[in-house]
C-alpha cells in the first residue's frame, strides 16, 4: 500500500470546497499545501529523477571531495600518531637531559654526553612537541646561568605554558636576559607581564620591585614610581613594600631634579 497520503490530489478523492469570497483576487487565488512534493507523488518522482541526475553529472566533482575529506581525516590522524611518537622520544631523551640540570651539570644538560642528547637537541629536532616545548624553558634557564643572555632570551621566546606561575616565570626571566642585555624597556616589559600574569600576593610583588628596576635604569621615574605604588597599594604586607617605599622616594626625587 502506498505511504503517500491520501489528499485532496489523490485519484478519486472528493475536492475540497473552497470558500467562495466577496474579494474577487482571493477567489482566484489556487490552493497551495504546506508540503507540496508530499502532496503531489509526481512532483516528487521528478524532484527525485533531477536530484539523481544531478548526482550523475557531478559524480566526478563529488567523488573528488569525498577523496579530500578523507585524506584531510588520514593526515590529521597520522600526525597525531607521528607527534605522540615523537614526544615520546623526546620524553625519554629529557630524562638525562633534566638529571644534568638538576645537578647543575650546565654543560651535559645543553649539550648532551655523547650517549643522550641535551636540551639544545631535544629543543631543536623535537619543537612542536610537550616535551621540546619544556626543554626551551630547561634550556633558557642553563643558558642564563652561563652568560648567554641572548641564547637564553631566544629560548625562552619559544616556551610557553598554560601553567600560569610557570608562563609568569618565563617572563621574568625573559626580563633577566634582556636587563643583563641592557635592553632596560624590554626587560620593563617583561617584568610587567609577568606582574599581570596570574597576579597573586607570593611572587607579583618580586616581579614589580624588578619592573621598577628596569624602569629606573631607562629613566622612565614616573613609570618605576607608579610600579613601587602599585605594590604599596596593592600589596601592603608583602616584604618588599618597605623596598618599594624607599625606593619610590628616590625616584620622586629623580622626577623632580628632571
């Protein structure tokens, strides 16, 4: 038995009565279902055969972006896979890597000991990976450590985190590579961002008393008075709010001899 429903278009069937109106245009006006095609069988057997022809003639062009999705889906999976493997070759070659660090073996932890590689390595051939991601941060600290300020400012541009204390620590140390530069606006810079980074009453105010520093040192007075007042004000009982009070007095003083 057929599935379409008997309507008024059906063989057969008894047409509805249409109200006869005294506004001749709506007395003309035709009956029009809701859903046509459902309404009318060869309607949709038309639309059927146009819609079957239409798959025919564009067969090629279909195919063809059928074939792009899923090479799109096949290359996104095997480098999923590709990148997992690879991290965890770096995992394990930051194994030693972080022991040489940790026991401030600089030189072994940045350039390896001929058996496992360094961090200088793992940074270099596993970037776009967790863990070649840490080892600019490993890196960059040994770096800084051993005078390589430029080294370690490069490093630590590469790092990034979504711990907010670690990304905070990025940037002042970023700030520690470019003041030992001489490069005291930058250095400010970093300091600040690293103040706004998850501010919080442990380590803000260190990063503050390092913002103003660095301030000073370019002869920006009015910014390093605003950096000591901002840990007065915000930070009262944190240990470097007596600092910043001394020190905001010399740097008034500075301003006014300008």
């Amino acid at each position: 038995m057929s599935k379409i429903p008997y309507t008024g278009k059906t063989p057969g069937a008894r047409q509805p009565q249409q109200p006869v109106s005294a506004d001749p245009l709506q007395a003309t006006e035709s009956y029009s279902p809701e859903h046509p095609l459902l309404e009318d069988p060869d309607a949709l057997a038309t639309r059927l055969v146009e819609t079957e022809d239409f798959i025919r003639r564009k067969k090629g062009i279909l195919l063809g972006l059928l074939a792009v999705v899923v090479a799109a889906i096949v290359g996104a999976f095997a480098f999923y896979t590709w990148r997992s493997s690879q991290d965890e070759k770096a995992q394990a070659a930051m194994f030693q890597a972080v022991n040489y660090w940790e026991a401030d073996s600089l030189k072994k932890a940045m350039k390896g000991d001929g058996q496992y590689v360094g961090l200088e390595s793992i940074a270099s051939e596993y970037s776009g990976t967790k863990a070649g991601n840490l080892a600019n941060f490993y890196a960059g600290v040994a770096a800084l450590k051993e005078g390589q300020y430029k080294a370690a400012a490069d490093y630590l541009e590469d790092f990034s985190s979504d711990d907010l204390l670690v990304q905070a620590r990025a940037y002042a140390l970023l700030g520690d590579a470019n003041l030992e530069q001489n490069k005291y606006k930058e250095a400010a810079e970093f300091y600040a961002k690293a103040a706004d980074h998850n501010a919080n009453e442990q380590f803000t105010p260190g990063y503050l008393m390092k913002q103003a520093t660095a301030l000073e040192l370019s002869k920006d007075y009015d910014g390093a008075v605003k950096a000591y007042d901002r840990i007065i004000n915000d930070y009262p009982n944190s240990f470097e709010s007596g600092e910043a009070r001394q020190y905001k007095s010399r740097a008034e003083g500075m301003t006014a001899s300008k």
